[in-house]
C-alpha cells in the first residue's frame, strides 16, 4: 500500500461519483450524482480523497462558510472509505490531514453530520475530539 491524501480538483471530481454511489447503495444514480457533483464544485465545495497509489479509495466533501458562533469553519461531507482499506488506521491519518489542511486556510472549526444509528463512527468521531452539540433536521420540500 502506497498511502496519499489530497485533494481532487473540480474538473477531476467524476472520480468520486462510484464510491459515493457505494456510500449511498445505489438510492442515488451515478447519473444524478455526477450533475450534483457537477453543480457542488461551483460553490464554497472542495473534496478530499484517500489513495491508494493512483486508486481512490476513500473520500470526503469539504464544505467551506463562516458561521456566527465559530468563524471560518468546514463541514465534512459523506466521509467514506472502502470496505476492504477499513480498520487500518487510514480514517484517522486522514482526519489528521484534513485538520491539518483546515487550519492551514484558517478554519476554527470542524462539522460533520452522522447518522444516528451509524455507531461505530460516533465512537469514531468521539475519538477524534469531536462532540455531539446538536441534531439535524431534513424535510423533502
């Protein structure tokens, strides 16, 4: 394993669409995804991935704003790793490059939401410092 974290620039985002489609169990198509993607890059979105040599294998959107009660803060959106590179030690060697890429551009602060009944990443979130400080709330409109 020859280990890398980057980021994946917009006109390369399509690389990303089979293991967010993965992370999503096909409920959303590659199609869709792909337009999505397509429009996020345009907005205050980078996304980062892990590699394996040349093969993505994990990934993470990166949603940039400054909000009133922290500043200058990012949101981490669909964090996934594939199956086979799980429990060795990447997801944590990956949020230590993001945090240390979101301090280099001046973030104060770190988001994430997580699905409730997802518990093995609350415990590995909470190990990562991070605190529950509130639910989110989704309605279809």
């Amino acid at each position: 394993m020859s280990i890398s974290f980057r980021l994946i620039e917009a006109k390369n985002i399509g690389i990303v669409i089979p293991l967010v489609y993965e992370l999503n169990e096909g409920r959303i198509s590659e199609t869709l995804l792909k337009e999505r993607f397509q429009e996020m890059v345009e907005q205050n979105y980078k996304c980062a991935g892990i590699f394996d040599k040349e093969k993505l294998i994990g990934v993470t959107g990166l949603w940039f704003c400054t909000r009133h009660y922290v500043g200058k803060s990012v949101e981490l959106d669909h964090v996934y790793i594939s199956d086979e590179y799980r429990s060795k030690g990447l997801g944590k060697k990956f949020m230590q490059w993001i945090n240390n890429y979101c301090q280099s551009i001046g973030c104060n602060s770190m988001e994430l939401n997580t699905y409730v009944n997802n518990y093995p990443s609350h415990k590995f979130y909470y190990n990562e410092g991070m605190e529950i400080w509130g639910y989110h709330f989704f309605k279809h409109l």
